[in-house]
C-alpha cells in the first residue's frame, strides 16, 4: 500500500512520492532529425562541423582591402575596380589586390587579401566606361568594372568568423532537453543525421462510469458525453507520450480489471484512469487498481481535485507502470493531470523541466476559495490590441476568471476551454479582493 490514509497530502508532498516512484527515463532510440522534433534527448549532441567552416560575408557586397577605404565619404568616395565575383557555394579564384574589389554575396567565403565587406548599399557601380549606374542597386546582374564607396570601414566589418556560432566537438544540447524546431535546425546545422532520444513513454487513458458515452452515441436518459477521455488523451500526447485508448468502462470492477491488464500487456508505463476514485458505491477504479498493483487513495490538499488515487503495477514483462485514478469531474481531472501526472510523464520521457515556469499575476476579479487547500484558478489573461498580455507596474500579467466565478466550477468545461493560465490561490487565503496577486501557470496555447 503507497500511503493510504485520510490525512490531507499538500500537493509537493504528494507530487514528491508520485516522482520518487517513477522507474526512470524509457530507453533510448536513434531518429532521423526530420522526426526528432518534440523528442527528449538521452544524449548531449555534439557538433560535427565547424560553423561557418570559413570566414564568409555577412551582406551582399564587396570584398575589400579595410585600408584601401581609408577617407571614404559621400563627397569623396573611393573608386575601386573589381576583378572579380564569389557566389554563394563558389570560393574565389584570385586575391583581392590593392585598391580592388571582388563582388560577393552574402554566406560565401571571403577571398585571400581581403579584411571587410562594404554592403552594396554604400556603392554606387561604374561601367567600362567609369559611367555611374544607380547608387545601391541590388548586387545582381552583369559584375561591374569599378565601384565607388561611399563609406570608410574597418577591419572585420560585416565578416562571419570561422566558428563563431559553432567548434566541432563543442556539446551544443543537453541531454534531458526537448528538440525543439530551433534545436532541431541547430543539430542540422552541426551536421547531424541522427540524434540519440527517449523512447516515448506509453501512457493508457482509461474513462468510467455508466453514465458516460462515446462522442456521437445517443445519450438516452441519464447520459453524457465523454469529455475526460479525448481531453485526458490530448494532455497526454501534448506532454510526450504516445496513447493507449483504453475506451469508457462501465462502473464493473472486473470490467475495469480486465482494461487495465490489457493496458499493461501493452508496455503501457502508466495508465490514467477518471472517475471511480471516491469512497461511492459505484467506486471501483480504486479495488481495481488493488487488484492489479499497490495503490494509495489520498486526499489532497488542493481545489478543484481533492480525491486522488497513485500506485504502481507490475508488467508482464516485468517493468513497472505508474498508475493514476483521477477525479470523475472534467476540471477536476484536468488539474490533477497537470499537478501530478503531466509532471510523472515529463520525468519518464527523461525531461530535467518537469514542472511549468510560474509567472506573477493579479486577478482583477474578487474570489473565494476554499480555506486549506490551494486554488487552481481558470483564468484569463486580459491583453491589449497586438494580443500580448497587459502587465501592470510591477509586471504582473492582469488576469480574469474565466466566464466569472460561476466558470470556477468543476464541471464548467467551457470556462477551462477559454482559460489560458492556472492561477493559484495559496491554502491560507479563502478571499482574495479584486487586485490580489497570484502565480500563475501558463497553459499550452493551440
């Protein structure tokens, strides 16, 4: 048994012994980088090329000898010939000499005897003839015989150094961190095919109750849709893992039973289960999980969300699996997965972020919560006509109850649907007036 009682757990006391019973990162697994995004590292990448490989232009321009510019001015511009041209994936076949230049476009190598790049834009070109063309005009067309700059420079203007962003054998990303589009275009560029990752975790979502339907069946009676089922999915697979849909069981112990022996058949490391955990008499989820495995049903400290049920079954292939029993009520369920199952997902995908940066926040609205345990608030944010959030003086972002405090209820799908942050109401405050701060959690955008 894992701490069964009727003690009233604070959530880090509960969310420690839910991390402490993880078994550890999943394996790991080679993928393409053209399928590593999303994915956690399970080993640091290390750069195998040097970038740039070369010093190259940072503008299309010219190459050009710094002292040969020396007095440059839009009254005095220096005349330099050029001799010559350096596409982007060509390199140069001759030196820039004294008093010339060599047109280049902007990534490709800068050419022996050259220490700057004057930007097109301060050029004006001349034909054959020394005839002036347009000032600045793009660096495309036939290659000028000369140019006049129009502008002195110095040494090192507008060059990328060789290995300035990266140094072959340089770590570039930690393991534990997610391949991000950024990350996933930094490993390109360091010259990876491959990255090492976290299998993703397999995690079973399973909804209960009689009352409960599939989306689209006719409710009859005493029937309603089943929300908990996609919503607990999609939080699953926007968390890491890859989903089991263990369907909609009705409130039948061996019913139950018999999913959740399928879920672990599956290789499932943790199976989430909403509805069933309270002391009812068509409770089961609970005498389910004790059947299959060791579970603790706690009470914790927290609003909305309070009945919870942890334990850990064992595999048939020997591995443990997470088992989780959450509220029946939508809201309630959603929480829950936040505060305690998204974090256990995040730590079996070998993630080092487990838990969501916390911002400050001030609720404009005035709101009561229930005394000793803290309040995870619906809200949203108020946001001014670019579509950021509106901060006050003290940068805290300005936040509303979503659809007003009728949409605090548990039930109330709709004022969750709009929320874009959790806002928490410590234990010791039951009111908080209009303009009481709050930390806040952001939650993932669409």
């Amino acid at each position: 048994m894992i701490g069964a009682g009727d003690e009233l757990r604070s959530l880090e006391a509960a969310r420690d012994a839910i991390l402490a019973a993880v078994p550890g990162p999943t394996s790991e697994e080679i993928v393409s980088i053209d399928r590593a995004l999303g994915r956690v590292l399970s080993r640091p990448v290390v750069a195998t090329v040097t970038l740039p490989p070369w010093d190259n232009s940072a503008m299309d321009g010219y190459a050009v000898r710094s002292m040969d510019l020396a007095g440059a001015s839009e009254d005095s511009p220096v005349r330099l010939a050029v001799t010559g041209e350096v596409p982007a994936g060509g390199a140069a076949d001759r030196a820039v000499e004294r008093r010339s230049a060599i047109r280049i476009a902007t990534g490709a190598p800068i050419p022996d005897g050259a220490d700057a790049v004057v930007p097109v834009e301060q050029t004006t070109p001349l034909d054959a003839a020394g005839t002036p063309g347009s000032r600045g005009r793009d660096a495309a067309g036939p290659v000028p015989a000369a140019i006049f700059v129009h502008s002195s420079g110095s040494a090192g203007a507008h060059i990328r150094r060789r290995g300035s962003d990266l140094s072959e054998g340089a770590e570039i990303l930690a393991a534990g961190s997610a391949m991000t589009p950024a990350a996933v275009a930094l490993a390109a560029g360091a010259g990876l095919a491959t990255v090492r990752v976290r299998r993703q975790p397999r995690v079973a979502v399973l909804a209960t109750g009689n009352e409960v339907r599939a989306a689209g069946d006719e409710l009859g009676a005493a029937g309603i849709p089943d929300a908990n089922g996609p919503g607990l999915r999609a939080l699953v697979e926007t968390s890491g893992a890859t989903t089991i849909d263990l369907g909609i069981a009705p409130d039948d112990q061996a019913d139950v039973v018999g999913r959740l022996r399928s879920a672990l058949a599956q290789g499932a490391e943790a199976i989430v289960v909403a509805g069933g955990v309270s002391v009812g008499p068509y409770d089961v989820v609970k005498l389910a999980f004790e059947s299959i495995g060791e579970i603790g049903l706690w009470r914790v400290a927290v609003q909305p969300g309070k009945p919870f049920a942890f334990g850990t079954a064992t595999r048939p292939d020997g591995g443990r699996a997470l088992l989780f029993g959450l509220p029946g009520n939508p809201v309630s369920s959603f929480v829950t997965f936040e505060l305690f199952v998204r974090p256990a997902i995040r730590a079996l995908a070998g993630r080092r972020d487990l838990l969501r940066p916390v911002d400050r926040g001030v609720l404009l609205d005035e709101v009561r919560t229930a005394p000793g345990r803290r309040a995870f608030l619906r809200v949203t944010a108020e946001r001014d006509s670019d579509g950021a959030p509106i901060r006050d003086a003290q940068g805290r972002v300005q936040v509303r109850l979503s659809h007003g405090p009728a949409g605090q209820g548990s039930h109330v799908l709709s004022a969750l649907a709009s929320a874009d942050a959790l806002a928490v109401v410590p234990e010791e405050v039951e009111l908080s007036p209009a303009g009481a701060p709050a930390a806040l959690w952001w939650l993932d955008p669409a």
